[in-house]
C-alpha cells in the first residue's frame, strides 16, 4: 500500500455517541494527518 503526503484541508468528524467506533478513534485518524481538526458531533437534544 502507498501512501501520500496531501496538502489539503482535512476535518474528521465523529460521533459522540457512536457505539460501534468510540470517538477516540476519530481523534487518533486526525492525529495521524498533518494539520488534520477533528469535529465530535453530538446528538440532538
């Protein structure tokens, strides 16, 4: 598998509440890209 280096904007966005991928998950992807933000969403009350 090859990887490349991207310059573009990237934002990951998680839900709070996901029960199958927990949002650390979310947090460790945007930690793994370069100038990556994160976005947790969380439900509606």
């Amino acid at each position: 598998m090859t990887f490349h280096i991207t310059s573009v904007a990237t934002l990951v966005v998680h839900a709070a509440e996901d029960i199958l991928i927990p949002p650390e998950a979310g947090r460790v992807t945007a930690d793994l890209i370069p100038g990556c933000k994160v976005q947790i969403i969380s439900p509606s009350p």
